[in-house]
C-alpha cells in the first residue's frame, strides 16, 4: 500500500509515523510555509504525544496557560480554567520527526506508481491537491 502525504506539519508528521508504524509505506510532499511560532497543546494532547511517540523530554518546562479568557457573542469576557503548554511548532516538529523510521516502497512498485491513498493537511495550498482515487 502507498500513502502520499500533502504537507508536513504536525498533522502530517503524526500520520506518517502512525502509518509507518503499521509498515506501509508514504510519501511526503512537504508545503512551502511559515512553522507556527507557538502551538498550545493541552495536557491531554501532551499526554498523547508522550504515549504515542514516547516524548519525555519535549514538555518538561513549557510556559503554562492555567487560565484563558473567553467571549460568546456580545457578551463579556470570562477566565475559565485551562491547562496547557505552549511550544513552537518546529520544536514538535523536531522530535516527532526524529521517531520515524524508515519504510520501503511496496516491492514492484517505482516512485511513479499510483497512490492508494491521499491524506492532506489543511494548510495545503488548494491548487496543489489532487483527489483522484482508484476505485479498487
């Protein structure tokens, strides 16, 4: 099987070491932009991502978020409680990349083969999608 990939942020990053630990085989066709100077990643996605990766080290001293503010409509604004960390987009980035491995092409099969799959990330640009999907 042959997944493509467009993008290669964190979402990409995330399905390409999921699917390539399941032994199938993508390719990533990284999108030209800016890394996010900061993501907040609540405590739940931060245990997600030590779970799934095996990340120690990446959290351990973020800047914390305890609280935030929030305003519905014409309303005023409220502080609820919240748990977060703050960390830049290239820095998890950096150590999801880092637990990939690497997987071979399907035997047979060049890099002109069709895709049996397509995952895009949102911040692919429009006109560099393609969504033609063999019916099997």
């Amino acid at each position: 099987m042959r997944v493509a990939i467009l993008g290669d942020g964190i979402a990409a990053s995330t399905c390409r070491y999921l699917l390539q630990s399941a032994a199938i085989w993508t390719d990533i066709r990284p999108a030209a932009r800016t890394r996010l100077p900061a993501i907040l990643l609540s405590e739940c996605s931060q245990t997600l991502f030590r779970n799934v990766f095996e990340l120690n080290d990446v959290f351990c001293g973020l800047p914390q978020i305890r609280k935030r503010l929030v305003k519905w409509c014409d309303g005023n604004a409220i502080a609820v409680p919240h748990s977060a960390g703050v960390v830049s987009e290239q820095a998890l980035l950096d150590a999801v990349r880092s637990k990939s491995r690497a997987v071979s092409p399907p035997p047979g099969e060049g890099p002109d083969e069709e895709d049996d799959w397509t995952f895009c990330e949102p911040f692919f640009p429009l006109e560099l999608r393609h969504w033609h999907h063999p019916y099997r």
